[in-house]
C-alpha cells in the first residue's frame, strides 16, 4: 500500500470532482481524482443526461401523435419502452468514457474506491473494505454529490414505490402514477410518463408547482399539466403509503381533508440530503448543517486546507454550478489574481419537462422584497412568427429590470426551447447588461430569440 504524494486530491468524480481535478491539472497541479461508483457522478450516470434522453423520446412520440397539425400523416404510432430506456442507458454510458478519457488525457491519477481523510492532509481510499491508497495532499477537495432523500414511513422499496434511479429503468409504463414532489425531478418524470400514457397525480406541499419559479411562470406550468392530462394538487401532503401486491394506496391530505390514491407507482422526488457519512469528518473543524457541508466564499471548509463543492456543499442542486464552484476553488487554490466568488443569482435553472422551464437571477416578488423598484417586461410565444411555425405557440418570456439603473436583475420563461436560450440572459447577467444594451442588441428574426428581445 504505497503511499502517494499530491498537490490536490478530490473526493468524488462528478460534475463538480472531474471538472476540479481537470481544471487543477491544466494549472500544473499533480492531481488524484477519487471515485467509488461511476465517473461523471449522478449527473451524467443516473441524473440529468439520461433523464433528457427519456424526455427526447416522449417529446418526438408526443410530436408524432399530433402529426397531422402538420400535414403528415403517421399511422399506428406506438412506442417500445425497453429500447426507449436501452437508448438513454447507453448515452450515460458514452459519455461516462468521455470522462474517463479526459482525465486521462490530463495526467489525473484516479483511484476505484471509496475515500476518507485519514488525518490533516490524508486521504485513505479503500475498495471493498480494504485499503489500497494512502495519499497525502496540500489540498483536498470533497465533492461526493448528494442522493434522493426518503421521508419516514414513505420509503421507497424499488418495486412499487421509486426513487428517480428506479424511475430511470421502468420495466414499464404504470396505467396509475403517483409523484410526491413537483421540483425539476419529479416534474420531470411526470410529464415523461404523461407522455406515454401513465394517469399521473402530482402532489406538492408547497402551494404551487415548481416552487422556485417566478410565481406567474409556476401558474402557467399548472395550467399546462393540467391541460396535459395531469392531476395536480397543491398544498398537499402525503401521509401514507399502504401496499398491495401490485399498487399503493397513497392518503393525501389538502384543504383539511384526506382521500385515498390507489395508483400503480409512486415517484419520491422530495429533495436530496447531502452525503456526508464516511467522508472521516469526525475529528477535523468542518462543520455539516442539515447534510450539507458548511463553506465560504472560496468553497473553504472549516478544516485548513479542506474544501467542499456541488451538492454537498448546498444549493442550487445543479451540475453546472458544481462545475462552476469547482472551477473557482481550484483557481483560488492555485492563487490566480482574477477569481471571483461565485454568484448565486447568476446561475440558471432548467427544467426540462412539457413546455420546457428555465429562469436565472431573481423572481419578481424577490426583487421586491429586496427592495428594488422593478419593471417587468413580457411577450408571449403566440406572437412569435417562429413558435407558430414551429406549432407551440404556448409560453411566455418575462424580464424584471431596476426600474431606476436598467439592471437586469431576473428573466423567467416557459415554452419550446427555453432551456437553450436562457444562457442568453445568463450572458447578459454576467456582462451587467441593462434593459438599453438587449433593446440595442440585434436578434435574428425569425426565431423564438426575438420573444427575449421584445421582452
């Protein structure tokens, strides 16, 4: 058992871990990358890439069925699950040989095994119960993601009641589904199964879907579910779950009252609870408030020379902003002159159910509690000449500006394609970008870019 010397050592190969060790290997650093499972973490394994390669599939079947909107006529459409799911298996597994690659290709050193600091500037990586690495390095990085959490009582069993990781390998589609949770996840496999068949409920506790969003963007998400097929309810909780041979007996309680949900499946998408346990934080300064791992500005831990980054570190839960937060801790680490702290209200939200979601920056009630005089623009997708001809005129683009500096302090959308341009306000967010600098910007025309543009 060798001991082996570092510069920096990363605890996890996800979108946050891989994307630190790359970074930190380009500036020189001599890198040792840790991962017990699969490279590219959750995200590209069991999260956001296969879950897009369901939602294509269900988009290009829902498409199919309303093909004679566009003149064309497709007879006996139909669909086959297992090949449905084989496809999207073996996207997440490409690319999990990308990473592999790129690591590789880097000059990171990466161990199979499960990691725990052994002591100030020690790491001990252990594969089935035994120890094969002991390393020691300056810096350590820990990014060992985070996974669903379970709600006493409600706990998922993989065959009646299922996490996202079961929900990601149905050996098939429930006549009856029931999903407890309406953020990006559950929202997400609803309108999948919607998609194909399934008669699905949604229930949320909070009192509107997708909690996060800007309020006027959740309304018309509800009324799209809705319009859909879906059953939503809202201000809801679930209270029990009983199981039959072949379905689940859900009680719902709303309004006062409580009713009885027999469905086929149930989807838990409640949250993510940070994976803390056998990291050896026992005995270092760090500090874990309600599973996330507590940090600074730098992703600094409480422990020298320690650091935290992605979901364990807390929200926003997204890939993009581990990649982001990794990058700046390693930059920081290396001592470049030009890092700046990562900025929350700069990074975007995609949710890519039917009609897609995404918003960056701050909601219009936000901006008003933070006390800003705002100015909130509008255009909807049924005066674009582009989502007409695309046949989804349904949507709606939203800006909140200062009304006294012109700032643009939140955009917020719903509609085709939304996820891909909200990077263009992304953009304008990090170049400070005021509402006469996009009126001056010229859009293409025709696209859906101009909705942005006019509002």
């Amino acid at each position: 058992m060798a001991e082996t010397s570092f510069d920096l050592v990363v605890i996890g190969g996800g979108p946050g871990g891989y994307v630190a060790a790359i970074r930190a290997a380009q500036l020189k650093m001599k890198v040792a990358l840790v991962e017990r499972e699969h490279l590219g973490g959750i995200c590209l394994n069991w999260g956001c890439i296969p879950t897009k390669a369901l939602l294509r599939s269900a988009e290009i079947f829902e498409n199919i069925k309303h093909a004679e909107a566009y003149g064309l006529s497709v007879s006996k459409a139909a669909f086959d699950l297992e090949k449905i799911v084989a496809r999207s298996r073996a996207i997440a597994g490409q690319l999990n040989g990308g990473v592999g690659h790129l690591l590789k290709k880097n000059k990171v050193t990466v161990f199979d095994g499960a990691a725990k600091l052994d002591g100030p500037g020690k790491v001990r990586v252990e594969k089935d119960g035994k120890a094969i690495a002991a390393l020691t390095a300056k810096n350590i990085i820990l990014a060992p993601g985070a996974r669903a959490r379970t709600l006493p009582g409600l706990e998922p069993d993989g065959k009646l009641v299922w996490t996202y990781k079961n929900a990601l390998v149905p050996d098939s589609v429930p006549k009856r589904l029931l999903v407890v949770g309406s953020g990006a996840i559950g929202i997400e496999f609803a309108s999948f199964f919607n998609s194909l068949g399934s008669d699905v409920t949604v229930v949320e506790v909070l009192d509107r879907v997708l909690p996060v969003e800007d309020a006027e963007i959740s309304a018309l998400a509800h009324k799209a579910f809705v319009k859909e097929g879906m059953t939503i309810m809202t201000s809801a909780t679930l209270t029990a779950l009983k199981k039959g041979k072949n379905d689940v007996t859900a009680t719902v309680e709303a309004g006062g009252k409580s009713q009885n949900i027999t469905v086929d499946r149930v989807i838990l998408a409640v949250g993510i609870v940070g994976n803390v346990e056998d990291l050896g934080l026992e005995g270092t300064r760090i500090k874990v408030d309600r599973t996330h791992i507590e940090i600074d500005q730098w992703s600094q831990t409480g422990e020298p020379g320690v650091y935290a980054i992605g979901d364990v570190a807390g929200p926003p839960w997204l890939a993009h902003k581990a990649s982001h937060e990794g990058i700046i801790c390693v930059e920081k680490i290396a001592g470049l002159k030009d890092v700046h702290p990562l900025d929350p209200s700069r990074i975007p939200g995609c949710t890519y159910c039917r009609p897609q979601i995404a918003s960056v920056g701050l909601t219009e009630q936000a901006a008003k509690d933070k006390g800003h005089s705002v100015k909130v623009g509008r255009f909807p997708f049924m005066a674009n000449g582009k989502a007409i001809a695309l046949g989804e005129p349904e949507g709606l683009v939203k800006t909140v500006f200062d009304a006294k500096t012109g700032e643009l302090l939140g955009a917020h959308m719903i509609g085709a394609e939304v996820t891909e341009l909200i990077q263009g306000y992304g953009i304008a967010k990090t170049l400070e970008t005021t509402e006469a600098d996009l009126m001056h910007t010229v859009f293409p025309h025709p696209t859906l870019s101009e909705m942005m543009h006019e509002s």
